[in-house]
C-alpha cells in the first residue's frame, strides 16, 4: 500500500508493560508456536490508519489534536485475557482494556467521524480496546496455551489516560518497528 503505515493508539503505561510482559512470559513457558510482541509494542490501536499519503498526515494531525484536546481524558482498566476472532481458532492472544465510564468509545467514535473524512474506512467491528501479547502461527500446544491463559488473573488500577499516539509502522524483515508521529494531549 502506498504511503506511510500509519495508526492512532494509546501506549500502555509502564507499570502495565511490566504486568503485560509478566503474563507474556508465564504464557512462553506452554511453549506454544506464538510470535510474541515485544515489550516496546504493547498498546492499545484506536485505528489502523495503514499507507496514509504524506500530503494528508498535516491536516489529519491538526484534526485529530482538535478532536483530542476538546475530549475529556478516559479512564481504562486492564484486565482479562482472550483470543480473536476466538478461542477455536485463536489468531491473536489479547489483554483486555475495560472501558470504565464509555469515555474512550466516545473517544473513539469522534476519531472514527474525523478520519473517515480522509477515506479511510469506518471500523465495521465492535470496538473492543485490547492489546496485542502474541499472535498464533500454528496449532503446537495451542490448547496448553488457551487452559494456561484461564489460570492468569490480570487486573489492574484504573488509569487515567493524558494522550494519545499517531504512530508510524516501518516493516523490516524482523517485524515492524514503531515510532511517535505525534502526540495528543486529552482535555481535562
């Protein structure tokens, strides 16, 4: 796809990372045949923008930031873990971002408004805040991994959110690398 991969996120906090990982490695230890994200990739995508021209990223950027600072800042809990599209055919293991007051999916809604304005498409699917811990290449101890996965209890505090990230994917033949593009502040 032409352009730069683009995608709107919000980035997990480090004392989350910690907990993310913690669960990463107890799930390593089934020995499934799963890529596991690495520390500096776990976060929440709001929307995956993907090859985005460079002469719209300016304009985006200034509604995005307007869309933003006019927003009041979510409150998320971590917590729970699954699978998409499910757990007879698990492609992605997740953690789950709940929610807590429906301000992120207000959020959410609003960007989807403005960045459909630059043809990008409109999400079809339920919005279900998640973040990416692994995804399954083949079906090697795959349901050592799914009985493992219901004897992880994740839950954290809840988080006040202060931002978020347009970020940029580069591909490399190891995996993508992400960077900031920018960031937004959320209001108060």
């Amino acid at each position: 796809m032409p352009g730069t991969r683009l995608f709107v996120a919000i980035d997990t906090a480090a004392s989350i990372r910690e907990k993310l990982v913690e669960v990463q490695n107890v799930l390593r230890g089934v020995q499934a045949d799963v890529r596991w994200e690495s520390k500096e990739k776990l976060h929440v995508t709001l929307k995956f923008l993907g090859g985005t021209q460079s002469d719209v990223v300016d304009p985006l950027t200034r509604d995005i930031r307007s869309v933003c600072v006019a927003a009041p800042r979510p409150t998320i809990r971590y917590g729970g873990l699954g699978c998409f599209p499910s757990r007879r055919n698990p492609r992605i293991i997740w953690a789950g971002v709940d929610d807590v007051g429906g301000l992120l999916t207000q959020l959410f809604q609003r960007l989807e408004s403005v960045i459909e304005r630059y043809g990008f498409a409109k999400e079809t699917r339920t919005f279900h805040p998640h973040v990416s811990l692994g995804r399954v290449r083949g079906t090697k101890n795959l349901r050592a991994l799914l009985t493992s996965m219901e004897t992880i209890t994740l839950e954290s505090q809840p988080v006040e959110l202060h931002e978020i990230l347009l970020m940029k994917s580069d591909l490399r033949p190891n995996g993508s690398i992400y960077s900031v593009v920018a960031s937004f502040p959320l209001g108060t």
